[in-house]
C-alpha cells in the first residue's frame, strides 16, 4: 500500500482589497435628468448637488442614495471643440456634431452636450466661484480646451510650422503640428487630428514613447526627426521644433484672460504671447 503526501492548497492574496466604498460615479448625457428619473421611478433620494451654482462650470452631478446604495451622476453642460474632435463625430469643418456619425455609433444627438468653440462664453462665474477665487462678479468663462491643447498654448502662435514636443517623465512626448484651416487633411499613420484652440484651424497629435529618462530635444532627436519625416512625406513643411515646457494651467490663465475680457479670444492671445 503506498502513501502519498497531500500539498497545501496555493494561498491566493487579493492584491487590491476594497473594504468599501463611498460611491460609484456614472457620466451620462443629461444628469438633471438621470436624477430626476431615478428618484421618481426607483426611489433615490438626492443628497447633493455640485453645477454651475456650486462654482463647477462644466458639469452638473447628482449624488443618490437608497438604503446602503450611494451613487453619483455627473454631465457636462458644454462639450469644447477640442475635446469633441477627439470623438471623430464632427461636422466635417464645423463646431457640432454630426447627427449621421452618431446615428452610425449608436449615440443619439439628445445624450451629449453642445459643442462650443474654445474662444466662446458658456456662463457666469457663481457666487460660490466668487468666494473661492475672490474675482469679481459677472465673471464670463468659456468652454475650456482640452488639457493637452492647453499646454500647447506656453510656446506661442500653434501655426508658425513648428513641431511641438511636450516630453513627461516617465520616456513618453506628445508632438503637435499646427495646420490653419479647417479643410480634411490626410492623417500620416499614427497621428490623430483635433481641432485647435485657436478658431479655424486643426492639429496633428502623436503619442511617442521610449525616449529615455528624462527625455530631450537632443537625446530624442533621432526619432523625432523620423516623425517629422512622417509629416514632410505628406507635403507638410516642417521649419523646426520647439519644447512645449508649460502645463495646462497656462491654458487655464489664458481661459481666465478671455472669459474677464481683457482679450477677445485665441489668435488675439497668441499674438501677445508668441516670442519674438
């Protein structure tokens, strides 16, 4: 009779334990009225609210709760140019969506919200805005480009030919090319087009990645010039590059400058601040 030893059974460890949560956030079309269905028809009670009122001008969120159940709906009251282009369901040329690329996704036209130029006034400041950044009442503000579009802005005029780079820590670049107009352009492989702040005109965008740590128009100029050369090939002149080395609260700034009319809109902010 033979005998054999039996092996414990492998201990398996959860890596990321959740002893709870406070809540689960879900972004719809139109929360006033997600919340307004859920309270009626499920029975939600609604906590709290955070909008344009409360100082957050580009959304609206409903906090819900029924019994241990607590849940978040969150929508935004304006969509800039920006940050839509990246859907790919624009109008070809202009600052609204494209009922037919919609239909073909699925999304009705009713679930998002209007799309506004970057240079366009959205609201007022509240009172509570106010309070928190001590400007002056009636303050206009503007849609808000997207993050990546607004740390473009610390090198200037988008549209002097020059192939932006703004390099993270972590070996990774974003580069951008300026192209006036609004025309459809042929997209080298890998890039991706968006519209700029800047009213009527677009930018060419690639993710690179591999650079070193911490990378440098020097150290990675080997493959920036190979993705150069994927612009040239398709007839784009290229004059140089530059180092984008502000953040997005440049964009902010800028945003801010616009909305208290102190410009009246991109370009006349480029002009200023573009290098001599």
């Amino acid at each position: 009779m033979g005998t054999a030893t039996l092996t414990a059974p492998e201990q398996v460890t959860d890596t990321f334990p959740i002893n709870g949560t406070d809540f689960i956030e879900f972004y719809v079309g139109n929360a006033k009225q997600a919340a307004h269905f859920y309270r009626n028809v499920f029975g939600y009670r609604i906590l709290a609210y955070r909008g344009p009122e409360t100082g957050t001008r580009d959304r609206a969120s409903y906090v819900l709760e029924q019994g241990d159940i607590r849940f978040v709906v969150s929508g935004g009251l304006a969509a800039d140019v920006t940050c839509a282009s990246r859907l790919g369901a624009l109008e070809p040329g202009q600052s609204q969506w494209s009922e037919l690329d919609l239909e073909g996704r699925g999304i009705q036209l009713s679930w998002l919200p209007p799309v506004f130029d970057s240079h366009v006034t959205t609201g007022r400041l509240s009172e509570e805005g106010m309070r928190r950044t001590s400007l002056p009442g009636g303050f206009w503000l503007v849609a808000g480009a997207h993050e990546r579009e607004a740390e473009l802005l610390a090198s200037g005029d988008l549209s002097d030919g020059k192939l932006r780079v703004r390099f993270h820590a972590d070996g990774t670049a974003l580069l951008a090319y300026g192209v006036a107009g609004l025309e459809p352009l042929r997209v080298p492989e890998g890039w991706r087009l968006v519209r700029s702040p800047v009213a009527g005109n677009q930018i060419l965008e690639r993710d690179v990645a591999g650079l070193g740590e911490p990378p440098s128009l020097e150290s990675a100029s080997s493959a920036l010039a190979r993705h150069q050369r994927e612009l040239e090939d398709l007839g784009f002149e290229v004059s140089g590059r530059v180092q984008v080395t502000g953040g997005a609260d440049v964009g902010a700034a800028s945003l801010a400058a616009i909305g208290s009319g102190l410009v009246k809109g991109w370009d006349h902010y480029y002009r200023n601040r573009a290098p001599s």
